[in-house]
C-alpha cells in the first residue's frame, strides 16, 4: 500500500484502480473533479479514468448525434422530399391514418382507426357515397374521406364513421351535421342516405336506432350551436352599440 491511502474492508481493487492510483503518482484518487461539470459529489460517477463524468460524456455524444442527425438532414433535404411524395403517392391511406389520428388528436375526440382500417377505406370504389358521384382520383385532392358524425362535434375517428366522398360534398357538407346535409344536397338521395347509414350500423354492429340516435344527435347539436352562435353575435352587437351611444355622449 502506498502513502496518502488506506485500503477499506471488502474494497477490492481492480485494474483500472490501479492504473488511477499510478497516473495520480502513486496516490489513491478518493474524489475526482470532472473537467466538464467540475462535479466532485460520491454521486458524480467515472468510468475508467475518463477526465469527464458519465453523464458529461453522455451529453456531449448526445450533442454530437444530433447534430451530426441535423447536417445529415440538410444534406439531403432535396432527397427527403422527393422519397416523402413518392412514399405519400404509394401509401395515400397511410397519410390519411396519420394525419386523422393527429386531427382526432387535437380535437380531443376517440380514434380508433388502424392502418388496415385506412386501407378498407381507399379500396372501398372511388364514388362519392353522398352524390354518387364517380370520383377522378387522377385529379390531385379530389378524393376525400369525410367523418360523417364531424369531430368538431366529438365525432369519433373510427372505420364505421367514415366515408369516401367528393371534394364537392366534403367542401360543402364541412363540419355539419349528416342530416342537414341530406337536407341540402339535392344528389344526396334517400336510397343514398340509406346506404351511408347502413354501412355504419354494419361496420359499427350497431343497432339501427343506436346509428339513427347519434345522427338526430349530431343535428340537435348543429342547430343548438348555431343558436348559440346567434345569441352571441347579437349580443355583441348590443354590446357594441351601447359603446357607440356612450362616445356619442
Ligand atoms: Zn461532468
Ligand atoms: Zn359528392
């Protein structure tokens, strides 16, 4: 044992400790500083005799990768791209699955819809299941899937409540109710309604009611919305003039 340090019980040195010991001229290394950090607490750990701690040298290699990710990417953004359209031309109903879970998301309503779900749709035939429509899928966004219960009103983004439509119905039809729609579109026919609804209550497995409820549902919530909506503009305005009449004064 050299000078400057006592051998505890059960300390067992290895190697590396005496390599440590013969670096630091024969003196037992009982703290050490790291050079990055200049942490010296019991806590601070070393592997071999590295100048800087663990978790220094973990940082700066997760700082290297990173950036190393970063300039990766830039080299090769024009790259990127052009994978990322052709990826989006060959898989559209993977793009539609990631971009619907993320909308379901943020309107902090169910999502359910796999990837197989996602494909189902797009297999389904390219006509527009409100005006019966054919859709031109060569046309760029012409094709579109539309939450027949919208999200906005807690529409779920399941299989059941989806349906493949025209740009036209989508457009039109935007975040309001089935029925209002039907109501509307002078294609929508009954024979069509029919289908849509049946199609619910068999992807659901649903009764008939059930569907029908949450459709009458989805209406009472359009109308009550836009009551609401009513009342507030109105009350605005009354709020506004009353400004008016007070800077009149
Ligand atoms: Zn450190
Ligand atoms: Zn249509």
């Amino acid at each position: 044992m050299g000078p400057g340090w006592v051998r505890a019980q059960n300390d067992v040195l290895t190697r590396s400790h005496f390599r440590q010991i013969l670096n630091n001229g024969g003196q037992r290394i009982l703290t050490k500083t790291c050079a990055t950090c200049h942490g010296t607490s019991p806590d601070v750990k070393f592997s071999c005799n590295h100048r800087n701690c663990n978790g220094c040298r973990a940082l700066k290699s997760r700082t290297y990768q990173a950036e190393y990710a970063r300039k990766h990417r830039a080299r090769n953004r024009e790259n990127q791209r052009v994978k990322r359209q052709e990826y989006r031309a060959e898989n559209p109903h993977l793009t539609f699955y990631s971009t619907s879970r993320y909308l379901a998301n943020k309107a902090s309503t169910y999502s359910d819809l796999t990837k197989e779900d996602a494909l189902d749709i797009y297999e389904t035939p390219d006509v527009c299941g409100y005006c019966g429509k054919a859709i031109d899928v060569s046309v760029k966004r012409s094709l579109h899937i539309d939450h027949i219960v919208p999200m906005s009103q807690g529409g779920v983004n399941s299989r059941w409540n989806l349906v493949k439509v025209c740009i036209n119905c989508n457009t039109s039809k935007g975040d309001g109710s089935l029925v209002n729609y039907y109501g509307r579109c002078p294609d929508f026919t009954e024979q069509r309604y029919e289908a849509v609804v049946n199609e619910m209550v068999r992807l659901s497995g649903r009764t008939r009611a059930e569907i029908d409820e949450i459709l009458t549902l989805s209406h009472s919530f359009e109308i009550a919305f836009q009551n609401g909506r009513r009342q507030m503009v109105g009350a605005l305005r009354v709020l506004r003039e009353e400004e008016r009449i007070e800077c009149a004064i």
